[in-house]
C-alpha cells in the first residue's frame, strides 16, 4: 500500500499519445498523481475537470490521472473536456494491481473489480507525502491545493 514518507513505486505507462511515462519524468517537481476508474464518466469527469480548473492554482506541480482505459480513451476524454495534463494508460494493471488500487467493488448487489479512487501527492524526488483514500471526486481538487499550500 501506499503510505507517506515511501518512495513511489517505479513504473513506466503510456500516455494518452502512446509515449511512454516513467517516474523518473517527474522527478524535480511535486506530482498529484490520482487513479480514477473510468475515462468519461460523471464522477471521473468531475474529478479531471476539478484538477483542470485548479492547475493555475498548482503552481510547479504537475497533474497525472492513471486508469486501466487505453490510450485512445484517453485521448478522446482529454479533448472533450480541454483537459491538458497527463493521462497514464494502465491497461493491464502493471501499477494499480501491486499498490492496492484494483479491488472488489459493490454496486447495486454486483461484485465487481475496480479501481480504488486514490490520490497521491509526491514531492520532487518522489517520495510520498500525502495520500487520499475514497475519495470524493467532487471538490477533491481544492482538497489537494491546499495541501500544496
């Protein structure tokens, strides 16, 4: 799991124009990186749209958003919502799966296998500094930039 004060776990994923992303890319820099489910969706949309209106209010840090969708989802969410930070592609769970994140879900009587709505504020040398669990992904942007402050 992930806890303040660890390292983050390295990992390389593609972007939503299919380069490759490593840590290391962020290194010098405080990162928000945030796991979400589900490209397009009313809760995963109102979570990029809220780190989106708030960039200007991160100064120096970067956004990264990481769900199992695939590139070509990304880029299509990326552009019907004018969102201009990075979207990691993490298809087959090489990141999510090892730290936690991929877990059985409930809805409605189902039982399903999801992503765990997290957020993770690194600092420029990517250690955790603050971690957000079951997020509510509505005014959770605001949560992070204070932390930022």
């Amino acid at each position: 799991m992930l806890e303040p004060g660890e390292p983050f776990p390295n990992f390389t994923l593609p972007d939503q124009d299919d380069n490759p992303v490593s840590l290391s890319d962020f290194k010098g820099s405080p990162t928000v990186i945030y796991f979400y489910p589900k490209d397009d969706t009313g809760g995963c949309t109102a979570e990029a749209c809220g780190f989106q209106e708030s960039m200007g209010d991160i100064p120096g840090a970067r956004v990264v958003g990481v769900s199992p969708d695939p590139p070509a989802s990304h880029r299509k969410f990326r552009a019907k919502y004018g969102l201009t930070f990075t979207l990691l592609a993490d298809t087959q769970k090489e990141l999510i799966g090892p730290i936690g994140l991929w877990v059985e879900k409930k809805l409605y009587g189902n039982v399903y296998m999801g992503v765990a709505r997290t957020t993770v504020l690194l600092d420029k040398e990517g250690i955790i500094r603050q971690v957000w669990r079951n997020v509510n992904p509505k005014g959770h942007a605001e949560e992070v930039v204070a932390a930022l402050q």
